[in-house]
C-alpha cells in the first residue's frame, strides 16, 4: 500500500482561492498584511486570515474593489485595524475572459463580530 499524505500535504496551497470557498464562508483578518507589487502583474493587498469553517490559515488577495468594499464596511484604510475583524464571501463570480473564478467580500459590522476587541490579536 501507498500512503500519499505527504504529497497530498504539499498539494495544499497557502493561498485562498475562490474553488476552496462558498457563499457565505468567513474569513477572520489575522495580520495586516502587505501590499505585493511583484508576485503579481499589479499591485495587490495580501492578507492573512483563517478560514473559520475549516480553521485553515491562508493568504488573500485583494483588489481594488474588495478593499474598497472593506473601507466602506469599516471606515478605516488602515488594515492594522482589520485585524480580528470577519469577511465574508457574498458571492463567487466567473471571470470567463480570464478563465477564473474571484470571491465578491464584504467586511461584517462590529456586531457580527465575535469576541471581537479592537486593539488585540485574537487567533
């Protein structure tokens, strides 16, 4: 017998992508990121967060309209204030030019927010 844990360990990616979600997963910000102007062909915010239905840490990518989505959710641009804060995947959209998938988020208010206090890292 065969036993493929070790690749099927590998094969995990450490970034969220939109086949690995469903409407309606929430994403807890555990870091404040970092803008990435080079993994990309533009600028993008990449965050970490945990997945709260499998308890799984990734990193998220984030354009232009997600982030704008964020700060109007929160009213903050700064993301060390995201910190502990819940996302949530509203939809999953198909981008058929670009043969990809991409999450549509919005940031939860305070009061779906639980445990939450501002100021402390909460894993």
């Amino acid at each position: 017998m065969v036993d493929v844990e070790e690749l099927v360990s590998k094969s995990k990616s450490k970034w969220l992508h939109a086949e690995e979600a469903v409407i309606g997963d929430r994403l807890k910000i555990i870091g404040s990121g970092k803008i990435d102007k080079e993994r990309f062909n533009k600028p993008y915010l990449v965050l970490p967060v945990r997945l709260l239905r499998t308890n799984e840490e990734k990193m998220l990518r984030l354009g232009p309209r997600n982030i704008a989505r964020l700060v109007q959710s929160w009213g903050t641009t700064e993301t060390s204030e995201w910190v502990g804060r819940i996302v949530e995947v509203v939809s999953i959209e198909d981008y058929p030019k670009f043969n990809k998938k991409g999450l549509i988020l919005r940031g939860l208010p305070e009061t779906h927010q639980p445990n939450l206090q501002l100021g402390k890292k909460d894993s």
